[in-house]
C-alpha cells in the first residue's frame, strides 16, 4: 500500500529525475580524463588571465596557450594599423542579349552566291522571294555596282575569280556568323529556295553532326573518292563542320586546285573533314528538281518538283516569280488541309469533355469572344446593308458605303454565299437575292465579326426553287503577328524645337519660356530653341518704331545671360495667312538635311521625356511623328465654384487628348524637303494649296513615309481658346473649330453645368 502511494508521487516527477541523470551523464561523458600539468607561475599565470580576457574562445583550455620563460622581460610592443588594401574589383562584363550570355545561337543562316552582272536581276528575285521568310539573308559577290539594290546585305570580296570567292565567303562567315548561327545555307542566285521548307529541315536536325548536306555529285574524272554537293541546289553545313574546317582553310586555297567552287569546297571538306555530301540524313531527305528551260511551273506535274526544297537552273526573275507563286500555292493548301484536320480533332476531342461540343469555341481553333466585365466594355455593332453603312466615321447617322468597307462586304457576302453552298451541294444550290441585314463588330480577342441576314434562291436537283432568309456568322480572324523591323535610331540626336508666335499668342511666351529652361536649360539637354515671330504687312511696316514682339525679344536675352550655354535663336517673318508650310519653307533653307524639328505650339509644355520620344519616334527615310497631347478642360467647368490645383493630373475629368490637333510635328528636314519637292507640281497649278493643307496632310498626301500619330502623356497643354482662321481650308478651320469644343469639358461635366443651370432658371 505505501508502496503503491509512492510511486503514485513519484510518478510526476518521474521524468525530471530522468532528464537529470540523463544530463548529468552526457556532462560527465564530454570531461578530459587525461591529466594535464601545468607548472606555471604567476607572470604566466596572468598572462594567460589577459589571454582568456582578450580572446575567450581561443583560451578555452590552458594547454592551448604557449608558456612564456619567467626569467624572460616581457616587452609590450605597438603595432601601427596598415588599412587593408582593397584590390580593385574587375568590372563584370554582360552581353547586350540574353542569347548572346547563354550562349543560344539562330538556327539558319543563308548566303546567296551573286555577280555583279546578275545581282540587279536574279539577287533581288532571290532577295524578294525568300528575305521574309528567313531571318538573315547575306548575298556574296566579286564585285559590285556603284549602287546596291534597296534592302539586300551585299558582301564585296573585290575579285571575280570563282574559287577566290567562295573561299573568302567561306571566311568571312568563321569570322562574323560561325558563333550566331547552327545551319548554314549557301546556294547561287539563279537557284529558287522554297524558304519556309528549308527552315523546317533544319529544325529537325541535329546541330552536333558535321552534317553536308545537298545534291551529291561525282568529281570529274573520277579520279577522287566521294561526292561533293552540287552549288546549283545549294547545300547545307553544319557549324561544327565549318569549325572543324577553319584550321585547314588556308591549305585548302593553297593546295586544291579545281576550276569548280562547288568541287574546291567538296574537296576540302573530304581532305580535312573526312565528310562526304549526302542527300538523306536521319529519315530527312533533301529535294531538288532541275527545271527545263523556259517551263511553266503551273504545268509541271511532278510529285518531285512540288516537294522540292531548291529548282535549279532560274532563267530569269520572271520565272523566279512565277516558281514563288506556285510553291506558295501549295503551301497555302497544305495549311489549309491541316487546319481542316485539326479543327476535325478538336471536335472530336471535344465529345468526350465536360459539357460536350459546348466546351468547343466557335470557329475551330480561334479565340473565344471577348466576355465585356461591364456595360462600358460592351462592342459596339455597327450596321450596314450593300450600299450604306450606319456608323460614320464624322458622326452622321448614314454615309455611303465606299472603299476598302465597300471591298470588305462584298467580299464576305461572297465568302457566305461559297461556304453554304460547299455545304448543301449537290443536293441544293443557292443564289443570293439580296443581303436584308448586315452587322460587323472588331473583337480585339479574335478578330472582325459579321452576321448578315441573307435572301436566297433555294434550287433543288429537280429545278425547283423557292426563296428563304438565312442567317450566317462569319469570323475573319487576325493574322499571325509579325516583329517589323525599324531602322536604328539614338537618343542623343540634337532636336531643334520650332515655336511659332503670333501677337495675339505673346502673353503666353512667359510661361512656355519658363517651363522650357526649367526642363531643358538646367538639364543641358541636347535641343535648340527657335522662335518664329510671325508678323502681318502692317505690324511688320512699324517694326522699327513699334515691334510688337520687343518684350519677347527681352525675355529672350534675360535667359540667355542666366544661360551662358544657351543660344536662342529668332526669326521675323512677314505673312497675310499663317501657314506652317510656308513658315517650314524658310526655316528648312537654314538648316542641314540631317536636322531632326519639332514643331510645337506656345501652350504646350516641352520636357526631355517627350524629346526622347520625338527622337526615337522620329526615323529618318522612314517615319514622321505626330503626337496627340493632353490638353486640360476648361477650369471654369472643371472646377466650378472651386479653386483649380496648381498641377493637374492626367485623368478623364480634368482633360483629354486633344484628336483634332494636328499642331506638334517632329520629322527630319530631309523627308521634310523630298515630299515638299513632290508638291511642287501641285502648287504651280494651284498656289492656294499652300494654304488649304498643314504639314500633317502634306507628308500624307505627298509622302511614301509612315505617318505615326499616337498619344503623348508626356506632352501637356494648358486650356486655351484657339482663333480660328476662317482663311485656311475648311477642313483645318473645321478641325480648329473641334478642338475648341472638345476642350471645353467631358459629357458629364457640361450635363452637369447645364443641368445646374436649368435648375436655377426654374427657380
């Protein structure tokens, strides 16, 4: 009984007694048994108490520190601190594209083999037919004309010599493409390249062979064992082939002799790569056809010639044409057959899913319609019949249908009409009385939509016919996206800003000055200012006893001595009709072609974030940029019965983008001068055209360049109320007239102001 009371006690505790033992067992475990003597007296003694006071961790046991000899002096000596000399860090070097660091490298590099005899005919045939498709085309020749055709890389060995060229073709692709690219493609100019067919065989190979790759010849004589590719159907070499061979090059040009290219290159790829040409490489086969002088591709009935990769010999760029319009053609169905495949397999895949053939989009294989989140986001559907269209671009309630839209819905009636009748045939046939209803919407997600309520003839086998309506849904879908490429362009081109003034316009000069050396003078950035006073035959008679712009011309020279760096520049014109065409006439006559303007207004606010973009939108012989700016509402309106803020942000109740101004303008003086020179025909019959267009319908109307106009946050306007000149054309007058009335304030606002109004005259 006292027993089992004990132990009922113990029995809390029991753990803790256990931990205890248990720990003073571990402690016991980890002591030093071996004695250590230590005779030390007691200079040592408190040497060592310094020690462990100094460094505890390094004096944890006694025997660890070095005795000192008692009959020994002990001398305290000071060691002066020496700061550590840092090494200079070596700066890290980072390739300009991630490829280029980790090494990935383009698949397919093509050199086309051209003289200066052909290469204006048969290279730009090659050029046109396959440079799209490929990312890198190089054309190689001898010599060359003193004018090279636009859009082609030519490459100058300067010797005719046919063996000299490919040897320094083969050269200058180890030094420039060897480290860029796996394939490389090497045919003449008189040889057709079905592009899209090569990139596929090269996909599908392995980049590790030292692969040669072609139309396998026999050497003449054949006196030497192996084959070489034939040059007149182009061949393939790896780059490990090419690597292999850039030791031996230079024997090769010293040592074989042939009068061949194409045998000299398989001679010295079989003498130092120990690599014969092959047709057929891991299940891959490398088609060529050879064409008959003079032929008709579109009559050639041969499986080999439409599954060729290369045809050879091309007469002349017609027949290069001809051969690309008819490979094109067949690649054009055979995608269409996959499509038709594809779209097949969706649907029957979709059978077996969740909901069904519910779960399959409509059509096949394109985006779903885009699902709007609110009633803001809601597309809109505009409706159209064969002749009228009832959505206009200018507000009104009907216009004609006209033009690429008039193209558009014929184009889709007729698309309606050959689907449903590749559906019925041949048990009925259907012809088109008339379209009852059309409607067209552009989803951003898939592409243009049409619904169109049809009228149509029903004819059955037996000739009977009745008249139905049908309803039909049509998709044209979005194309592939392409990356187009742009000309280089830089940031530290120097922009010449051009500020227009007229009287009316002086007392904003303060302002727009002010704003200007805040963000440039002070930045130093790379932009001159000019100032154009713009005087009237009367205002510019009483220049020198009363000039109207003296105060200007005063504020000019008080920031010119707080800016000794700065220059601004001035100049007086006479005029009865403002015009910016004519203005840029005098000032593009005092300016080099390669000078970059911006055209501006004396209410914007110019900053070096917007130059950057004028200079980079801005591309010479190739765009002009027009930027749309924000312009504020008018602050009676925004803020009425309020104090307006000092700054106001860029949101939709305090301003918008101003569509109807077409005032800023930034483009180089040379376009400037070529479309102003294809003008010149149209002022000498009718002068007053001068005045009825501004530069923005000048370089549309005259110009081949890309005319870009888009939204510029970075470009602000203050509201003003612009004087619009009823001497100018009509559409600008009408243009000037809409701004106006758009800067006034958004829907909601002006609703509210005359709502606020009406109540007040109510009371």
């Amino acid at each position: 009984m006292r027993f089992a009371m004990f132990i009922s006690m113990l029995r809390p505790i029991g753990p803790v007694i256990i931990g205890v033992s248990l720990g003073f067992t571990l402690s016991l475990l980890s002591v030093n048994w071996v004695e250590e003597t230590c005779v030390l007296d007691g200079k040592a003694s408190e040497e060592i108490r310094l020690a462990q006071d100094g460094n505890s961790k390094g004096a944890r046991r006694p025997n660890s520190i070095s005795t000192v000899d008692a009959e020994e002096d002990f001398e305290p000596r000071i060691v002066p601190y020496k700061p550590v000399q840092q090494s200079q860090t070596k700066q890290l070097f980072r390739a300009k594209y991630i490829s280029t660091e980790l090494g990935i490298r383009q698949r397919l590099f093509v050199g086309i083999l051209t003289s200066k005899s052909t290469i204006n005919t048969l290279g730009v045939a090659v050029n046109r037919t396959i440079s799209h498709h490929l990312d890198t085309v190089v054309f190689f020749t001898g010599m060359r004309n003193r004018k090279v055709p636009h859009g082609m890389f030519v490459v100058t060995h300067g010797d005719e010599r046919l063996i000299w060229n490919i040897f320094q073709t083969i050269k200058y692709i180890l030094e420039h493409y060897v480290h860029e690219y796996d394939w490389f493609y090497l045919a003449q100019d008189d040889t057709y390249t079905e592009a899209d067919r090569i990139q596929q065989l090269v996909d599908h190979l392995s980049i590790d062979r030292e692969l040669y790759m072609g139309s396998p010849e026999e050497f003449i004589g054949g006196d030497m064992e192996g084959r070489y590719c034939y040059g007149g159907f182009g061949y393939l070499l790896s780059r490990t082939l090419l690597l292999r061979l850039k030791p031996f090059l230079e024997n090769c040009r010293n040592d074989i002799l042939s009068a061949r290219p194409d045998e000299w290159l398989g001679r010295c790829i079989i003498d130092y790569a120990n690599t014969n040409c092959v047709a057929e490489h891991e299940g891959l086969q490398y088609y060529h056809y050879e064409m008959g002088k003079n032929s008709d591709p579109s009559k050639v009935k041969n499986v080999q010639f439409n599954n060729a990769l290369t045809v050879h010999p091309v007469s002349d760029p017609e027949q290069m044409y001809r051969l690309h319009k008819h490979f094109t053609e067949i690649e054009l169905r055979r995608t269409y057959d996959e499509i038709e495949k594809l779209q097949a397999e969706i649907k029957n895949v979709s059978k077996v899913a969740f909901d069904g053939n519910r779960s399959a989009q409509w059509p096949v294989g394109i985006n779903p319609t885009f699902e709007p989140k609110s009633r803001f986001e809601v597309i809109r559907w505009d409706y159209f019949t064969e002749d009228q269209v009832y959505s206009c671009i200018d507000g009104s309630p009907k216009c004609e249908l006209r033009g690429i839209d008039r193209l558009d819905v014929a184009d889709v009636i007729e698309r309606a009409m050959g689907e449903l009748n590749k559906k019925y045939k041949p048990v009925l046939h259907l012809k088109k009385q008339q379209l009852i209803n059309g409607y067209r919407r552009f989803d951003p997600t898939r592409g243009m939509e049409y619904t169109l309520d049809l009228q149509l003839e029903v004819v059955n086998q037996k000739g009977r016919s009745r008249s139905i309506t049908k309803r039909v849904h049509l998709v044209r879908p979005l194309s592939r996206i392409e990356i187009i490429p742009m000309p280089y362009v830089t940031e530290a081109t120097r922009v010449h800003v051009i500020l227009p003034l007229t009287f009316q316009e002086r007392g904003a000069v303060n302002h727009f000055l002010e704003v200007f050396a805040t963000n440039l003078f002070e930045t130093s950035d790379n932009a001159i200012l000019t100032l154009l006073f713009i005087y009237d035959p009367f205002e510019a008679q009483q220049v020198n006893q009363n000039d109207i712009f003296t105060s200007v011309k005063a504020q000019i020279n008080a920031y010119e001595r707080k800016y000794p760096a700065v220059k601004i520049l001035w100049i007086s014109v006479k005029t009865e009709t403002p015009s910016q065409i004519k203005f840029m006439d005098i000032i593009s006559k005092k300016h080099p072609v390669d000078t970059l303007f911006f055209i501006t207004n004396v209410n914007t606010n110019v900053n070096s974030e917007f130059l950057n973009r004028c200079r980079m939108n801005s591309i010479n012989n190739w765009q002009v940029f027009f930027p749309i700016h924000f312009q504020d509402y008018n602050p009676d309106i925004v803020f009425h019965n309020q104090e307006p803020p000092p700054t106001v942000d860029l949101v939709k109740d305090a301003g918008h983008f101003d569509r109807s101004s077409f005032e800023e303008a930034c483009f180089y003086n040379s376009d400037y001068m070529v479309t102003r020179t294809r003008m010149a025909s149209d002022v000498q019959e009718n002068e007053e055209i001068m005045e009825t267009l501004d530069i923005y319908d000048m370089f549309v109307r005259y110009s081949t360049l890309h005319v870009f106009r888009a939204v510029e946050p970075a470009l602000h306007q203050k509201y003003h109320y612009q004087a619009c000149n009823p001497q100018l054309s009509e559409d600008i007058y009408h243009r000037c007239v809409q701004s106006n009335l758009d800067g006034l304030g958004s829907r909601s606002q002006l609703a509210m102001l005359l709502f606020e109004h009406e109540q007040g005259n109510s009371t």
